[in-house]
C-alpha cells in the first residue's frame, strides 16, 4: 500500500481524506508543518501532502527527494510557497486549482455585510444587552460599484454575487473574459471608482503589492477592501497607515501577508509580536478571519477527491492536468 505523509493536519482534513480514502492509501497524519526539519518524517512515504503555509524551498525539497518522495500532493489552488525551480526534474508537484470558487467568493460578500453593517460589534454589544445604535451606519450596496481584481472562477462567481445586489460591477485583469453586467476597466481607474475592491487574483510578481500606498491614495475615502486571496497582495504597513489617517473606509482580511505561524493556530495564550497585525484586530473598521474562505463541506469534499485523485493519475501514468512546473 502506498502511502502519504499528510503536514499540517487538521481535524476537518483527516475526516473528509479518509472518508474520501477509504482503505486505498495509508495516509499518515502529521500536525507538523512540511519544512525542511520536518521532512524527515516523510520516510518511507511516496508521496506528501502539504498547504498553502508549508515551508517547501530548496532544503525541503532535497531533503523529500532524498528519502524517496517522488510526488508532492498540494491540498489548495495557490503554489506560491514552493521553490518551483528547485523540483524541476526532481519532484512533481500536483495542487487542486478550484475545489469551490462558491464558498471563497459567498465568504467575500459575507465579510462586506458584516464589515460594512457593523454585525461582529453589533453582536458583542447586544450580549452585554447593550442595544444601542449609535456607531453602527452602514451604507446600501444597491448601485454602488463592486471593483473585482482578477475574473478568475471566484472573481467570475462574486461578480455574479454583486449583480444579485443590483450594484454595479467592474473589474481588472490582464486577460480579462467576457462577462454579463461587468466592464472592464484599468487597475488605477478601478480603485479611483469602486466603493468595494475585492482581490481574486493569485499572488505573483506582477500582483505583489497590487495595494500599496499609491493604490489606497486613488481609492474613495469610504472604500472597503475585501481580500480572500492571499496576504501579499496587500501592503499591510500601507494600509495600516491609511486606516490611521482616515484614507480609506476599511478593510476585510481573510489572509495576511505574514500569517504563517499564525493562521490555522489557536494563538490566544500566546504574546502575538506582529504589530501589524495586532493593531489592524484593534481597528473598529477591519474584520479579519483567519484564511477561512475556503472552509465549507463541499469545499473539503472536493479538496480530498482531487488531492487523492491527482494521485491516482501519477500512479497509473495518466495525463497530470494539474501539475504545477518552473516556468
């Protein structure tokens, strides 16, 4: 029986793969991150399975290879985190691109509505059976302009999202694909335009930083950014400064730029020494989720029966049509 040295294991992923799994493979559970201390642990392991905040650069790579690993399993789209250049010849890498474009893009416009209507602080007010109002105002979606950065499946399925609120919908891609109800326009005049910006594209060197300074400085004062992502496409030392001085409306993070370590760990008896981070959970007007888009049961089902499947086509020669490569 083969098997697969599974990192950063989770309760929810150790139900759906082996429900998924069944008997076909032997799956060994490690709740370890995948970084080069840690790749021993895949010995006697063909394969490994690994996520969006594992350490896979050149060390862990040789250090896979050198114990025999010859596939390596990604459970997620994003493969910014593997030194691609470093597997050429050495390791295939296979990675699931869209298990549900569905929950990342319902969980986008979820973080908008309780961002924007002021829901968490309503919640922990009422609690105290405080029912004041005062300090909750939001503002009406209907015709306000959606600006959507990347047009990709969940880019495609939250513009449909925003079209279902009546708001007007624009977008910015390189490679831009016809769509009902959405124009396309430049990066800077969308920011100038939108009064929401939520980020769907993937993180490369072009997209690094797409929110930086200059880009909050085009943006509408009351603008929201919503990012389910991935961290670095927003300077977080920019926008912190922009929240501080009253540039921008607010901001709904589902990823940062320096959450490994962080995110996916319960962290709440622990001195958090991000500064960053800690003083954007103290703004009012920021909600941050801890890179949970992707976390529903249709999500999960679909992550496990691709992973495992990606697997199954290596292991019987069949056409990897989602392998990751060097470019």
């Amino acid at each position: 029986m083969e098997k697969i040295a599974f990192f950063d294991a989770k309760p929810y992923d150790k139900e759906w793969f082996d429900k998924i799994n069944g008997s076909k493979y032997e799956i060994i559970y490690y709740e370890s991150r995948l970084r080069p201390e840690s790749a021993r642990l895949a010995d006697g392991c063909r394969a490994v399975c690994a996520f969006v905040n594992d350490v896979i650069n050149a060390k862990t790579i040789d250090a896979l290879v050198q114990m025999g690993v010859e596939v390596l399993l990604m459970r997620c789209a994003g493969f910014n985190n593997i030194a691609l250049s470093a597997a050429r010849d050495k390791l295939t890498i296979l990675r699931v691109p869209a298990y549900s474009p569905h929950a990342v893009a319902e969980h986008a416009m979820g973080m908008i509505l309780a961002l924007n209507r002021k829901i968490p602080r309503a919640y922990i007010r009422t609690r105290d059976f405080n029912f004041s109002l005062v300090g909750l105002t939001g503002f009406d979606l209907y015709q306000k302009t959606a600006g959507i950065i990347g047009t990709g499946k969940i880019g495609r399925v939250f513009a449909k999202i925003c079209r279902g609120f009546d708001m007007n919908v624009i977008a910015y891609d390189p490679k831009p694909s016809p769509l009902e109800g959405v124009e396309y326009v430049d990066a800077d005049e969308l920011f100038r335009r939108s009064d929401i910006i939520s980020l769907h594209c993937p993180l490369t060197r072009e997209t690094r930083y797409i929110i930086d300074d200059a880009a909050i400085g085009l943006m509408k004062k009351s603008a929201l950014i919503v990012n389910t992502s991935r961290g670095q496409l927003i300077d977080s030392e920019a926008l912190l400064s922009a929240l501080n001085d009253k540039r921008i409306g607010g901001a709904a993070l589902d990823v940062y730029e320096e959450e490994s370590g962080l995110f996916f760990e319960d962290n709440s008896d622990k001195i958090v020494t991000d500064e960053v981070l800690s003083l954007l959970v103290s703004r009012p007007n920021v909600l941050i989720t801890s890179h949970q888009a992707f976390l529903t049961e249709e999500a999960l089902h679909s992550i496990a029966e691709v992973t495992l499947q990606n697997f199954d086509d290596f292991l019987n020669g069949k056409e990897l049509v989602n392998e990751v490569r060097a470019q």
